[in-house]
C-alpha cells in the first residue's frame, strides 16, 4: 500500500490561492504538472470518443439535409427532439502556388494588374536566414519581426543519481549534446 501523500490533488488546487501554490516543493509542482497533463489526455480522448459517437449518430440525417439544402459545405440544421444540431462541414480551399504564379505572368503579360486577382505572399525560411552571409541578413532585417509564443515549463523529477551528482556538483545541470 502507498504511503500517504501530504501534496495537494488536482481537485484541491482549485481553491488554492497562488502564494501557496508557488511555495509547494519542486517535486509535488513536478507531479501535480504531470497529473494534470494525464487529466488533459484523458477528457480528450473522451471528448475525441463523444464526438465520434455523435458524428455516428447523426451521419446520415447530415448527409440528408446537406441534399435537401443543395450544399457541399458549410452548416446545415436539423432537429432530434429538443435538440437543434448544427452540423458544419468547412470548406478548406487551396490554391497551386506555381500555377498561381505563372497565371499572374500570363495576366501582367496581358497588360493587367494580377493584385487585382491574387494576393501574393513571401515568405523566408528562417533556417535559410540565419545561414545567409551578414549583407544579406541585414537587408532583410527591417522586413524580419519576431514574436515570441507562449511561455511554458515543464518540470520532470530528477533520478537519484542525478540528485545525488547535482548535490555534489554545480547548481545547474550539463546540457546533453551540447557546446
């Protein structure tokens, strides 16, 4: 039988004010974190299970009236009871760049403006960029903005072994493969 955990359940972080959550130890932050990610698995892949049992249900009567409104795409209505249901079937266009490109030749050549048709989009690749010699780079640097995403951590408890060598050496870790 498992010894008694005296760290806080995911249940009982709801009602934890911030101060008290922050001065947890590193090791119930690292489990309560790894606890929550299985929590987040798990109703997706009920959510995932749900919405493939609704979409059997409702096949169908989608298909149904889908053909009775005399559309592809897009959303159609229909009702189970008390229960309206949308059902939205969304339309992903996409476009042959190449060949984009050369029917916006073909119009230029024709003497005609192709902004007026198509929206051109460049792109760098931001491997390429840094590889590029230093007059390149620069040139292209007032057209470069870089944002950044989100800010996460992920906390994993360390092996003994670990434990044992980061007690008896520096205070950070070797990075694996590193310079």
């Amino acid at each position: 039988m498992n010894a008694p955990s005296n760290r806080p359940t995911l249940d009982a972080l709801r009602h934890m004010p911030v101060a008290d959550l922050i001065a947890l130890p590193a090791e119930h932050l690292a489990l309560l974190q790894t606890d929550s990610a299985d929590a987040l698995e798990a109703a997706r892949q009920l959510h995932d299970w749900l919405n493939a049992a609704i979409a059997l249900r409702y096949e169908q009567r989608a298909i149904a009236a889908r053909g009775v409104a005399g559309k592809d795409t897009g959303i159609v209505r229909f009702k189970d009871g008390s229960v309206e249901v949308a059902v939205d079937l969304p339309k992903r266009v996409e476009w042959d760049q190449r060949r984009l490109a050369a029917l916006s030749e073909q119009i230029r050549a024709g003497g005609e403006d192709p902004g007026d048709y198509v929206e051109l989009t460049f792109k760098v690749c931001e491997r390429a960029y840094t590889a590029w010699p230093e007059r390149i780079r620069q040139a292209f640097e007032p057209a470069r903005t870089v944002r950044t995403g989100r800010l996460t951590y992920r906390l994993s408890i360390l092996s003994e072994t670990a434990l044992r060598d980061r007690l008896h050496g520096a205070d950070f870790l070797p990075l694996q493969g590193g310079r």
